[in-house]
C-alpha cells in the first residue's frame, strides 16, 4: 500500500464549503419570497441531496 500524500485544507474543504454556501444560500431565499424565488430554493436545497446520492452510487462501484 502506498503512502497518502498530504493535501492542503483548501483541497479538502472547498467541496463541502461550496455546499454548505449553495444550502445556506436557499435556506434564506426559501423565507424571502414566493414563485421563482421558491424553485431556487428548491433547486439549492437539493444540491447536498445530489450529492449524497453521487458519492452513495460512486461508492459501490
């Protein structure tokens, strides 16, 4: 097995930033307003859903 090569923080955690940004992000506009505003926040709040089910499928392969 070969050794781990070490990876800076910003490697590690842009991905999950990204997604807690995307998340808050249409958490608040889910509160603002009604109509478009609510498929943004649908389609915002949706992404941690993706992608839990990405890496889920990815994993079994």
């Amino acid at each position: 097995m070969k050794p781990r090569t070490r990876r800076p923080l910003m490697a590690i955690f842009a991905i999950p930033t990204a997604i807690a940004l995307v998340t808050t992000a249409g958490l608040v506009t889910a509160l603002l307003d009604d109509g478009l505003v609510d498929a943004v926040s649908w389609a915002a709040l949706s992404v941690p859903v993706l992608a839990a089910a990405w890496c889920w499928r990815r994993r079994e392969r």
